[in-house]
C-alpha cells in the first residue's frame, strides 16, 4: 500500500490554521537577512506569505538553503503558522525547515525595476507572475464564473459552436487555413449564426468560445484572437434583447464588487465607480447620438460607424454604460433585422462602457425575413451557398430572435481599468504578437 498523501496546504488556507504546522511549496518574490534572522517572501498563486528564519532555530542545511535563494527560486518550507495583524493575510511562518526545489538563474528577466511593455509582453510567461496580472486573471475568472451563473440560472443552455467554418460573419479580416479537399476553412469571427440555429432547437442559449479576426488595428483595444459570449434568444425583440443586455452587464460588475475587493485594490480600481453600474442604461438613438456629437465639435456624419473617439465623447455624460441604438444598414452587419420606423436602419446597439472604454457589446434583432435577408446578402456581395442552411432558417417556421456578443478582454479591461486589453488575456495574440 502506498503512504496516505499529505493534503497540499495553499497560502490562501492559513488564515484558518494559525497554530499549526504546515509545509508549502513556492517561489520566492523577496529575500533579505540581517545574519541572524532571515525573511523570504514566497508567493503560491493563491497569496504572499513571509516566512521568518532564525538561524539557531534550523538546521545548518535549512540555513544553507536559504542563502541560495534567488529571485523566483522554488522551494519548500514547513513551519508554525503564527498571527501577524500587520501581514498580508493576518499571518507569517516561523520556519523550522527549508529546501529548495528549483534554483531559478540570477538573470531572470523581470526584476523589481521599470520595464517596457514590449519587453514585458516578450516575457509575458514570466509577466504572469506578478500581482497586477495575478489580480487582472483572477478578475477575469470570477467574470468568466459570473458569465456561467448568470445564464445557468436562467435557463440558457450553453452551445458550443465551431471555430473551423466555412461560412463567415462579421465584415472584418478573416484567417484561412487549407481544409483537406474542402478548400479554405476559416477560423470563425463570430459563433453567432450557428447561435441562431441552437436558439431555434433550444430557445436560450449562449456561446462562449475564442473569436477570430484579422485586423490590422493596433488599437489599445483590438485583439486578433479574443474571447465572445453570445447569448441568442428565440422570441426577443431588440427591447428585450437590450434588457437581458443591462441586467447581464450590471450582475457582472456587481460580482467583482462583491467578490473580488482585495483584487480591485491592487489595481488601484475605484469601486464607488463600480457600484454605479446599476440598470436601467441609457438607450440613446444613432440619430441623436450623431447630433450631439456635432455638437461637441466631432466630424462624424450621418452614416457612418462610430470611432472610439466619438464612442468616448457620448460616454462622458454618464456613469453607467449606455446603448447606441438603430446605425444606419450601410455601417452594420448583413444579418440586422430592417427597423420597421425607418428602414435606412436596423434593429441594432452597441452597448459602450462609461471611462472611455467604449464598445463593449455588439446586439441586433436579427432579420426574420427571407427574401429581405437575400436581399441583403446580395448586396454585400456574399456567397449565397455558404449562407444556404442560415437562410433555410428562414424558410422552416422563422421566428422573431435577438442576440449580442460582449467581448471578454474589453469587459475585463474596464471592470479592471486597464487602459490596454493586452493585459486581459493570458497569452495575447495581436497583429505583432504571436509568442509566446
Ligand atoms: O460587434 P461585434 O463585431 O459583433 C459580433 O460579432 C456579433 N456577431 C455579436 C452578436 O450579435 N452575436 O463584436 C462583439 C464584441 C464587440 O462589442 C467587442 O467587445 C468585441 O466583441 N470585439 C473585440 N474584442 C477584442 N478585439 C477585437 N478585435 C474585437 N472585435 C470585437
Ligand atoms: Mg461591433
């Protein structure tokens, strides 16, 4: 019979087991001895502990251990866990033994100095480390968790859609890939036509996969790979639709608040800007959104999509996100259902976040009607075969439906208030960035 494993204890765990005597594993973040005493700071993922050494109180070895310690060395410590209220966590480690389990080179590239971020994106797998981008993830998890809830709760069903397509999208780049005798695959920009199908078999759903698009756009808030949720639901209208929108947003942001405070702090958020993001959200009209920008002196003109700098001056007024609703058909995509009041328009919004962080989601009521979708894919000069199946939805008992995409890393951003969404994902991918 194998020896019973010892549970692994976590720095997060301490707090509740002050008295006794555990051992850990980590990496050390900080080292400093006055000869006689010795303190190591050691990060686990889950916390910070200082471990505190007295040299007539271990072993020579454990001693001898300590003093090879270097920046970012593995190791592992056992040692009585003691209350400390001035430490992170309420608690320190009076250390009986030590021993290193990885020594890390003297050279490691991030020290406790300023770096470029090109530099600190070249050396993003060690980046990670660091407890801005600790704090940024774990954020980005608890909204990922939040995203779950939300629809499960609801009665969502979760649909998984393909990322190899053949068919396409959203107007932006796309990138190809051979497919065996089937000529180019295309790595989906969006998961939504499929979403349309499922809504139809399921009646609510939701997608939450990685998206792809070739975009030459070396903006703070273009990825070519990012994540999107996007929910469709049978029988919405684009009211309905902008409703499920605001109380989505609002349950995201208030599950930060709640859960994540020792995260906001260590991004220096400001969470009293946080808990204003209560619903109902400003539902402002294209149209009028064009007059008001006029207004505040921007070029924009009738007709067009709106920039990020336009995006930024309509937000000012406000503390919640707002939605811009009805663009003319020429700015948006093909599948946006005709606005019966004013057919130069469709049922559509952006929602934009307020700060600054502009276009958060993207929503429609999609275009129910056969011929007029036809019509539309004519005009843009679509492959008709490849839209074959999305418009035999249209043909087999059509059904009123409204959907929308949120993209991750620019919610994460802005919860966060990351000026750049680079830092939003693990691994970014941008036009320049392929590694690691
Ligand atoms: O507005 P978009 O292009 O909408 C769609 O893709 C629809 N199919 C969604 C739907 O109705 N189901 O993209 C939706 C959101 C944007 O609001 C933005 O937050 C994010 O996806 N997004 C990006 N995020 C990072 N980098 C990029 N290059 C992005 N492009 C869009
Ligand atoms: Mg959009």
């Amino acid at each position: 019979m194998s020896p019973a494993r010892t549970p692994v204890i976590r720095i997060a765990d301490l707090p509740g087991l002050v008295g006794s005597t555990v051992t850990l594993s980590g990496w050390v973040t900080h080292t400093r001895s006055s000869g006689k005493v010795a303190f190591v700071v050691m990060r686990d993922g889950t916390g910070t502990l200082q471990c505190v050494i007295v040299k007539t109180q271990v072993s020579a070895e454990a001693w001898e251990a300590f003093q090879a310690l270097t920046l970012e060395s593995s190791f592992t410590v056992t040692g009585e866990v003691k209350a400390d209220a001035r430490q992170v966590g309420g608690v320190e480690l009076g250390v009986t033994g030590l021993a290193i389990i990885g020594p890390s080179a003297l050279d490691y590239p991030i020290q406790p100095k300023e770096h470029g971020v090109d530099f600190l994106l070249d050396n993003r797998h060690f980046w990670l480390r660091s407890p801005r981008q600790v704090a940024i993830m774990r954020i980005r998890n608890e909204i990922e968790q939040a995203i779950h809830d939300f629809f499960y709760e609801r009665g969502f069903l979760r649909v998984d859609t393909p990322i190899l397509t053949a068919a396409i999208g959203e107007r932006s780049g796309l990138f190809a890939t051979e497919y065996f005798d089937e000529g180019n695959a295309y790595l989906a920009q969006t998961g939504q036509l499929y979403g349309e199908a499922a809504a139809a078999a399921f009646g609510k759903i939701y997608t939450f996969g990685p998206t792809f698009r070739a975009e030459k756009s070396k903006t703070r808030r273009h990825l070519t790979e990012f994540w999107m949720i996007e929910p469709e639901v049978a029988f919405n209208d684009t009211h309905a639709n902008m409703d499920l929108q605001e109380d989505f947003v609002s349950f995201l942001v208030q599950r930060v608040v709640e859960r994540r405070p020792a995260e906001l702090k260590e991004l220096g958020r400001d969470v009293e800007t946080l808990k204003k993001v209560k619903t109902p959200f400003p539902r402002i009209d294209y149209t009028d959104a064009v007059a008001t920008l006029q207004r505040k002196g921007s070029a924009v003109t009738w007709g067009e999509d709106l920039g990020a700098e336009d995006e930024a001056l309509l937000v000012e007024d406000y503390e919640t996100p707002i939605f811009i609703c009805n663009y003319p058909k020429e700015a948006k995509a093909f599948y946006m259902k005709e606005n019966p009041d004013d057919p130069r328009t469709v049922l559509c919004d952006d929602m934009l976040a307020p700060e600054g962080y502009g276009e958060i989601i993207g929503g429609s009521q999609r275009e129910d009607d056969h011929d007029k979708l036809l019509h539309r894919i004519h005009e843009e000069g679509l492959p008709v075969e490849a839209y074959s199946w999305y418009l035999d939805l249209r043909k087999y008992g059509t059904f009123v439906h409204a959907g929308f995409g949120l993209g991750l890393e620019r919610t994460v951003a802005w919860i966060c208030g990351t000026p750049h969404i680079r830092e939003c994902i693990a691994f970014p991918r941008m036009m320049h960035r392929l590694r690691p």
